[in-house]
C-alpha cells in the first residue's frame, strides 16, 4: 500500500475511533484495525448495486467477531423495508436508503439511530459538505451515512463531436459549452452534420439536472410550496427550449436507449457519474470513443445512497464499525472500481482506483471532471413531499416532448397539479 494511501485509510481509522470512544467502542474505518467484540449476529440490507458485493464479502470475513448476514434485497427496497419496519419482525440492523427515499425517511427519523450519537459527527469533515445535510434532520440527527453520490456531468462521443466540428478536449467542450445556450447551439451545428444525432439526449434527465442546479426545488424549510417560483420556471424554459431548438433525441426505452448509445444517436448524455457504468454496459463497441466535460452552468446531483442503523439495531457500536469499516476511502475506491459507486468522500479522489485514465474514455482521467463537480454541487433542501410535488412537472415535461403539447398550458397544469398534490401532503 503506497504511503499516501495509509496515511489517509489511518487517519479515517483515527477519526472514527475517536468518534466512538464515548460511547464505549472503538470504531474500525481501516481494514487494518482489529474489531471489538459485539452481538453474535446483524444483518445488513442493500439492494443490487448499492454496495460492492467484494468489500461486503470482506467485511463477513473482516468482523469475524459476528455473524454478518447480508442480503441482497430486490423489488421495491423502500416499500419492502418500511412493511419490515412496520411489522417489527426481522427489521435488518443496517440497511441502505436510496437518495430518492432519503427526504421521506428523515420525516421518520425516529425509525433510526442518530449516528452522531455513535461518532458520525467526528467524520463530518472528510465528506462533501451537501450530502452529509441530505441525510440529516432539520435538528441535526443524522440517520444516513453516505455511501455514494451522483455529481453529474456531460458523457460525449469524441468522434462524432469532431465530425460535427465541435471542440473534442474535454476541457474546449466544457468552456464552449458553459451556458444551456451554447449547449443547444452546438447541438443545432451538430445536427446539421450528423442529422441523426442529438446533443441532449432525454427532456426528463435535462429537466433533472437542471432543477438540481440551485439552491432550492419544490418545496422551502417552511413547508411552503416554491414550485410556481422563478427558479423552477428558469429550469422548466431551459427544457421547452432545448426542445424547440429540436437538440433534444426522442424518448427511447430499455433496449432503444443502448441502440441509441451505441449507434451515436445519443452524441451526448447528461447523467450522474453512475451513468458511465450505464455507458459500458450499453454502448457495446464504443469504447475509446466517450468523454467526459461539465455540465453547461454547473453541476446537480442525481442518486446516490446512504447506510442506516435502525431503532430494532442489536449492537448499534458494532454496527457503525462495519459501516464506517464498509465506507472507508479505501473500500470506497474498491467500490468505485466494482460498482461504479462514486464516493462521497473527497479524500479518497486521490487515490490510484480514482486516478488512472479510463481506457473506454480514450484514457481520460474522469475524476478531474467529476471530482470538482461533486464539490461544486449546491446545497439543496428536500422536504419529504419533494419527490411527489415535483413529478408532476417532469409528467408535463414528457407530454411536451413526446405529444407536442403546448409549453405553456403544459407549465399551468403542471403548477395546478403540484398545488393539488401540495396540499394533499400538508404543504402551505
């Protein structure tokens, strides 16, 4: 192990282990601490995907003082772990909690430990600032630990960019490309050569990324409704515009949409630093093709999960060792390198399984491009409604795209029906 690299997995150990002290505990982040005694058994649930199957493996045989049983959980996650919750029968001690769930959970939060209680607080600094917020109460509790985030970017086919005559550097694409203007313009110069190809690839991810460039969505601390607001009228035009400008590709599903990437119909994609596992695994033929650039404005977040120790947890010390063990920046680096999980650590940027260039991105390193946008992501606030309130924009924003209705009744039904759903869920 180089030296850099133990310094950071050491001090990671220090800092956890101080954090639990208090409670009685020494916590174990670096793979090479040695765990403390504990319940004979704790169960611990993820979905597919959500953690690297290897460094779970390695922590069964890691914490060998205890019986940890993993379990895959598949379906609906959320659904299937509240009516576990709701029945208090097999409640798993650690579970994960998809960021799409985590705004809804933290109205729950008495389901949950507050992992400050267990030295979370001490680990604060070594995560990006925005995340940790996401999983912690208004009051400050925190019940989500972070697994992974999905600072977004611009995934770009280099070769049909330069048969356009479009900048082909990823560092020329994101300075040429900085406002959804130019990005749009571009996009209408690359049609213009390659008439199949469209430079946006989907009206709902744009929609995404553009609401979660600011500061504030659907919803304020208040809990009152912002969504007829300018920040989210600001987002909705950038859509209706790249749609009249014609950039953006028609709606493709399942097997179309790796057509799509494969075929060079999808020129460009904006998506989450996940989206690049999603790339590999779809656009079969294409490597050392794509690149990586910024996003046009700055850079939104999209996915990303979090590890949680529930109410029923049987040694909840124990426990936030295997996470803090699970989620140190070396295994994070693992489970980036297996899982495309990108961590929500910054110190674990600089390490080896970050840094190499990434042969199916021409060799590019890709962390220059989405290290500094997930330290760029702003601080959004997420009311547990958030998710029901905004939907029905995204719903009206795919009846433009794929029905041509018009923007502007489109924008008046969506605000009506957000308003509707708003109330329903006790919003002002």
């Amino acid at each position: 192990m180089e030296l850099s690299r133990r310094h950071l997995l050491l001090s990671f150990a220090a800092a956890a282990i101080g954090g639990t002290a208090a409670c009685g505990s020494g916590s174990t982040a670096s793979s090479g601490a040695s765990p403390s005694a504990g319940a004979e058994e704790l169960t611990l649930w993820y979905w597919g995907g959500g953690l690297s199957d290897k460094v779970v493996a390695d922590a069964v045989k890691h914490f060998s003082q205890t019986k940890l049983k993993p379990s895959v959980i598949g379906g609906d996650f959320k659904q299937k772990l509240v009516t576990t919750m709701n029945g208090r029968k097999f409640v798993p001690d650690i579970t994960g909690i998809k960021g799409e769930n985590i705004a809804s959970m933290l109205d729950e939060a008495e389901r949950f430990i507050d992992l400050n209680t267990l030295g979370a607080d001490k680990l604060a600094s070594q995560y990006v600032e925005w995340k940790w917020k996401q999983g912690s109460t208004k009051d400050g509790k925190l019940i989500g630990f972070p697994i992974d985030i999905g600072p977004t970017a611009m995934f770009y086919r280099e070769d049909i960019f330069k048969k356009a005559g479009l900048p082909t550097d990823p560092k020329e694409v994101s300075a040429e490309m900085s406002t959804w203007d130019d990005l749009f313009t571009a996009g209408q110069k690359l049609k213009k050569a390659v008439p199949d190809a469209y430079i946006v690839d989907g009206a709902e991810g744009l929609w995404d990324v553009a609401v979660g460039q600011g500061p504030k969505r659907f919803i304020d601390e208040s809990n009152k409704f912002i969504g007829d607001q300018a920040h989210i009228r600001t987002a909705w035009d950038v859509v209706i515009k790249g749609l009249q400008m014609e950039v953006v590709a028609p709606k493709f599903d399942g097997q179309d949409k790796n057509a799509a990437m494969t075929n060079g119909k999808y020129a460009a994609i904006s998506g989450a630093a996940w989206m690049a596992l999603d790339i590999k695994n779809g656009a079969q033929g294409t490597e050392g093709k794509w690149r990586v650039a910024q996003n046009p404005v700055g850079p939104a977040n999209i996915g990303g999960s979090f590890l949680a120790l529930t109410q029923q947890c049987r040694d909840p010390k124990l426990a936030f060792e295997i996470i803090t063990w699970l989620l140190s920046p070396e295994n994070a680096a693992k489970g980036f390198t297996d899982a495309a999980l990108f961590p929500a650590s910054p110190a674990t940027y600089s390490m080896p399984a970050m840094t190499e260039g990434d042969p199916f991105f021409g060799g590019q390193v890709t962390i220059e491009v989405l290290g500094e946008a997930a330290k760029k992501v702003p601080v959004q606030y997420e009311a547990p409604a958030d998710a029901a309130v905004g939907q029905p924009f995204k719903d009206e924003i795919v009846n433009v795209w794929t029905k041509g209705k018009d923007a502007g009744a489109a924008w008046n039904d969506a605000v009506a029906t957000a308003k509707q759903v708003a109330e329903r869920q006790g919003v002002s």
